[in-house]
C-alpha cells in the first residue's frame, strides 16, 4: 500500500475500530482488532472452529473485511447487543415504538432507514396531552437502553395523557468517562437532553385528538439522530422515504432550512416513486423540484412495493423491521479468476456466521422473524475501478457467494440467504483498505483528502 493511503488506513482504524487496551495503554493493532472479531464467531460457532481461522487469513491480509460494524463492537458488545453486528436496517414510522427503537438502533452503530409515506404516519395514534396538574420524575438510566427509554416516554406521556414528565440526568456519566463494554467515550447528557427539549417542543404545539404530520415524524427522527451525533457514538446514518405528493416533505430541504431546522441535515431524502405507476409528467415535476431547492434533493427511489425500503446508502431492498449484514472483498488486487472466487468464498463464509446473530433484545420481536426469514447478506466489492477485476467473469464469483452461504448456512442452523451480492459506497472499507471506494473511481491521480477527526479521538 502506498505510504499516503496507510497513513490514512492506520488513522482511520484507530480512530473507527480499534478498542483501547487498558493493560497496554494503547488501542488495538491491526491483528488484535481481526482476533477480537475472530474469536467471537469460534466462541459462537466452536464446530467451525478450523474453517473461521483459516478463512480470516484473508482479513488479516485485507483481501477481505467483515461486518465493520462487527469489527468495531466484536467481542462483548455484540455478545450483549447483537443488532450491534448488522450495518442496516429499515422501518416504517407507524407505531411510537419506531422512535425509541431508532434511538437504540442508531447508539449502537446500524444505520436506519425510515419510512414517512402517509399510509404509515397515519397508524400513528392521535396526541393526548399530558396531565399539566400531574409531574413525574424520571430517572434517565445509563444507557442506551435508557435513552432510548426516555423518548420512549416522553412520547407514552403525550399520546396517553400520562403525567408530565420531569426528566432527572443525573445518572449519565460525565462527557469523556470511560465506556466499558463498547469502549469510547461517554458523550455526557446533554445531547439527550437537547433531544428531548426540541421533540417536546414539536408535541406541544399539537392539540388533543391531533395526529403527527410527516415532516414532523420526520423531524423527529431528525432529533433523534442528532443526539446520536452530538454525542460522538458515530455518525447517525438515516435514509427518510416518503410519499410523491407530499409537498412538506418535497419541500423539506428548500429555502434556509440549514438555519431554521438544521436537524434535516441528519437525514438523506428520497421520494417513493411506483414504477408501475409514475408517469414521466409527474416525475419531471418533482425533478424542477429538485433542481429549484439547490440542495440535490430529494432524492428518487423506485420500488415496485411501498411497504418495502432500503438501507441509508440505498444497495439493500429490505421488507419493514428488517437487518442487513455486509462483507467486503478487495478486488483491487485481484490477480486471476481463481483468485476471485476465492475471496468470493471467504467473504461468502461470514456473511451467514454474522446472519446468526439474531438473539436481540429491546426491539419488538417483529425485528428477529423478519431478519431470520430472508438471513440477508450483501457481499460486496471495493477497489473495482483499482484493478482489473471488470475483466473477470464476476458472475461466476456470484455463484460460489451462493454456494458457500448455503453450505454454511445448513451447517448453522439459519435459512439460506434470500440476497447474496450487493455494491455497497464502502467509504471506510475502502479507507482501510487503501483502495478507491465501491464502483467508484479515484477522484483524482493526486488530490487533498481531509478526515473529521474528534477531539477525544
């Protein structure tokens, strides 16, 4: 790898990966951090015990990468959290639960995407306001089950006329304290507190028998996420689908939204346009649209199913309370077919060992069934415009994908994959790696690459 491209690898492991290793007061090396992951599937899986290791060979050697997201929380808490493994997921906002469970699922690393089509919002149940004459405090508990509690509640209080709740934060740790089990560092209350005072103001201005509108259950999401920023977890990915003649949604990122609602900014955009139904008129409506706001969105996403959606970055169809897990093959260095199918195979190898991992908690059960049914996995590949991999027989490599995800799935007791292959943007993947990212080509044979580096990092 050429000294520019480690340079940046090594930074972007240490700062997105690596646990920091209290007896060796440093963070992890590159093979410490591949043996973390490792020896979490062999505890999982011992009968596979010989075939994990000699397959991450191959991640040792970067020809091929797990879950980053497994990377990032393998041992413990994936163990405690295992939605922690998975990348993506997608739901519909069409029960208050969509709000709380955003919360948990975002603190922990998976991106969401959202649905705020009509159809969904308007299962949502109408406001009644809480008891001004009653208070209730509520001690915010430590965690990320707790805040995601806390919207939990604030919602409970104002679409069942609960009492008033007086949030106590005096339980979370202090900014820059110790995380333990998922390490880091604690991002201190006040990014939830901030979320709860601006979700709050959105519901106060509602009256009894009310219902929330799009663009406000969207806004919502909006707060959640930023919280998640705010407190340095990761960056708060969200993908909002929404409906083609809603004209507040159409319209959300025009004018100086940056200044009124810059929480919009937490979210990508995208229209659900029917290929059976949208007509060229309509579509070149919402396009002048578009080109009017001057901020590129939103954008369009055409389905064949309004029911079913995507992750934030768009490579994966997923029905509604649905997880999606992804491998990475580096292909920039691909010598020969056989080569090829080879790391087809290893990456092939994981994908169903971290389909498994679907024992989760906090999340209605609707979560596990729908993720067990279809034991998604997106084996991609990065570097492709590094290499000369275009001129190999990629089909052939999809097969073995196919057959390797069956072996290993019959001999771990999950369902075959229903989705096998996928090109997903791999922005950090390709970092780590030190190859050009996804599909996409260089952006130049010499250009200034700048990273967002974070004070306690």
């Amino acid at each position: 790898m050429e000294v520019s491209n480690q340079i940046l690898s090594d930074i972007t492991v240490h700062m997105k990966y690596a646990r920091y290793l209290e007896d060796k007061q440093r963070r992890e090396n590159w093979n410490e951090l591949v043996t973390r992951n490792m020896e979490m599937h062999i505890k999982k899986y011992p009968q596979l015990r010989d075939e994990i290791i000699e397959t991450y060979k191959m991640v040792f050697d970067k020809k091929v990468l797990p879950s980053m997201r497994s990377m990032q929380f393998g041992g413990k808490p994936i163990e405690v959290s295992p939605n922690r493994i998975f990348n993506c997921a997608f739901m519909p906002v069409d029960d208050l639960r969509s709000f709380s469970e955003a919360m948990f699922l975002l603190l922990g690393g998976t991106g969401v995407g959202f649905s705020v089509q009509r159809h969904h919002v308007e299962k949502l149940p109408e406001i009644r306001k809480p008891n001004e004459n009653r208070t209730r405090r509520y001690l915010v508990a430590d965690s990320i089950e707790g805040w995601a509690d806390a919207v939990k509640v604030l919602l409970n209080s104002y679409f069942k006329g609960t009492s008033k709740i007086r949030f106590d934060f005096s339980d979370i740790r202090p900014k820059g304290a110790k995380l333990v089990t998922s390490g880091g560092k604690a991002p201190g209350p006040q990014p939830l507190r901030e979320c709860i005072v601006k979700v709050k103001g959105i519901l106060r201005q509602k009256e009894d028998g009310d219902k929330l509108t799009t663009i406000e259950a969207h806004d919502i999401m909006c707060h959640i996420a930023d919280a998640v920023l705010a407190g340095g977890i990761r960056r708060a990915a969200l993908i909002s689908l929404f409906s083609a003649d809603d004209i507040e949604m159409l319209t959300a990122k025009s004018g100086n939204w940056w200044e009124l609602n810059p929480q919009r900014g937490r979210a990508n955009n995208s229209v659900v346009l029917l290929r059976h139904k949208i007509k060229k008129d309509f579509f070149m409506d919402i396009w002048e649209r578009v080109r009017a706001s001057g901020a590129g969105e939103p954008g369009f996403y055409f389905s064949n199913d309004k029911d079913w959606g995507t992750n934030p970055c768009c490579e994966i169809a997923l029905r509604s309370y649905q997880f999606c897990n992804l491998t990475e093959i580096n292909v920039s260095d691909v010598a020969d077919q056989e080569e090829l199918e080879k790391r087809a195979r290893a990456a092939s190898f994981i994908g169903p060992l971290q389909a498994g991992y679907t024992d989760f908690h906090y999340l209605r059960p609707v979560w596990q069934r729908t993720t067990e049914k279809d034991a998604l996995v997106g084996v991609s590949m990065t570097g492709i415009a590094s290499g000369g991999v275009l001129e190999l027989d990629m089909s052939k490599a999809a097969l073995e994908v196919k057959k390797e995800n069956r072996r290993i799935a019959f001999q771990i007791g999950i369902k075959p994959a229903a989705r096998t292959t996928c090109v997903k943007p791999a922005g950090t993947t390709s970092l780590t790696l030190g190859t050009s990212s996804g599909i996409h080509a260089w952006h130049n044979d010499y250009y200034i690459r700048r990273i967002r580096v974070g004070k306690n990092e």
